[in-house]
C-alpha cells in the first residue's frame, strides 16, 4: 500500500510539473513572438544608432553634363553644352534618399529649306533656340554592396527613379519677327549613379545617367515636314530639301556634380 501510494504521489507531481511547463510556455512574458518583435526593434534601433553616427543627412548638388535626344529631335537638334544642375538630397537612412532639384539645357535647330511651317525657300525659318527647364523630384535607393567588394562599396551605387517636369521655350531667331513658342511636358525618368567620397562623409564626386520619356508639347508637330517651295518650284530639285515629320524622341542625360554633405 506505501508503494502504491509514493507512485500515486510521484504521477501527481509530474502532472503537476508538466502543467506548469505547459502554462509557462503560454505566458505572454515568455512568448516567441514577442522574443522575435524584441531582436527586430534591437536591431532598428542599433541601424539608426550608426545611422545617426555615420550616415548623410542633408547633401546639396550642382552639376554639369550633357542632354541629347533620339529619333527625329536628336537628327534635328544641336545640342549646345552644358546641361546646368543643383538640387538637394534628403536621407531617411543609409539605402533610401529623396531628392529635389533642377536642370537647365540649350539646344539648337537649324532649318534652311521648305517646311510646312514656311515654305519660302527665299527665306528659310533658319536657325531655332530650344531651352528646357525641368524641375524634378526623385527617390533615390543607394545598393546594399556589403558582399560585392570595397571598391563598389566605396562608390556608393544606386538607382534613381524621379517625375520631372519640362518647360520648353522655342525661339525662331531669323522668323517671323523673332516668334516664341512655349509649352509643357509630364516625363519620367530612370537610371543610376555613382558617388565616390572626396571627403569621407562630407563631399562626393557625382556621376549620373538617365533616360528620359517625355511627353513634349510639339513631339507631334507637322511644321517641320518637308514642302516644295512656294517661290521656287524647282529649289528641291537643285538643292537639298529635308524637313522632319515630327519630333519625338526619348532623351538621355549625363552628368557630373559635386556633392556637400552634412
């Protein structure tokens, strides 16, 4: 009977014990979620620690390059260099930045025979100065190289994604008493660059490519196709006619800038 009791006593005790264990494990104070919440907030608060020791807040730009077009506006443009630059760039952390700024670029188109627009070979439109002014805002994602070697660590890669917008100004230097012609377009832009520090931290060397999809207000004008000349009817058999059925094209800039960080 003593055994039967101490075997009845020891099973009580086990039950005892594996009902604490079991109660302990669904104690919240105890919980793997919470133990995983916890490492995740370490570490986010130990990423913007060194953030805050190591990291950019604040970069300010200026910057010269170059601003050509395809398709018909880039056989019909000269591209006068340089393309002016200047923004800012805000860091929300190490891999992510926003970026406002502005780019300037003159161009210039020559028309010498019969278009639609003038059909007087006797005085051609001549010469047209194209200016564009695009206000643009971006979101910068600098590439995490933590595996890909010093040297691209150093250079500090990254992808650009920005909305701009072109304000575009036409001046026929040689027409119609000097006409202009003004408008608009949405576009967006896409490419990568690369800064590579002058100064640890404080100043970088920029360069910048991107491609360009506008929608441009005369991408679909018809004043510059090819005419016979009023004035002349045989001038296109004698001389060389050519004109453009429209002017789209994608656009592609390149720039250099200098960076000062703080």
């Amino acid at each position: 009977m003593l055994n039967l009791g101490l075997l009845h006593s020891l099973r009580a005790q086990n039950e005892n014990d594996i009902l604490e264990g079991f109660n302990d494990d669904l104690n919240s104070s105890n919980d793997i979620f919470s133990d995983f919440g916890e490492e995740i907030e370490n570490k986010q608060i130990q990423e913007e620690e060194r953030f805050y020791r190591y990291g950019r807040f604040v970069s300010f730009t200026m910057g010269l390059g170059l601003t050509t077009f395809s398709g018909n506006r880039g056989k019909a443009y000269n591209d006068n260099h340089p393309t002016f630059s200047f923004g800012i760039i805000y860091f929300a952390d190490f891999r992510n930045a926003f970026n406002l700024g502005m780019e300037y670029s003159k161009h210039t188109m020559l028309i010498d025979s019969p278009v639609e627009i003038n059909d007087d070979s006797e005085n051609p439109i001549g010469a047209v100065d194209i200016t564009f002014l695009r206000p643009f805002m971006a979101y910068r994602y600098y590439i995490d190289t933590t595996d890909l070697g010093t040297v691209i660590t150093f250079a500090n890669p990254y992808l650009i994604a920005r909305l701009e917008y072109w304000y575009q100004r036409n001046k026929f230097r040689e027409y119609n008493d000097g006409q202009m012609q003004k408008g608009g377009g949405l576009g967006l832009g896409a490419g990568g660059g690369l800064e590579i520090p002058v100064d640890l931290e404080k100043s970088f060397l920029g360069i910048q490519f991107l491609i360009h999809q506008v929608n441009l207000f005369d991408k679909d004008t018809k004043s510059f196709r090819s005419t016979p000349s009023s004035t002349d009817p045989t001038f296109c058999e004698t001389n060389r006619c050519y004109g453009f059925d429209n002017l789209k094209g994608i656009g592609y800039s390149f720039m250099t800038s200098y960076l000062i960080s703080w």
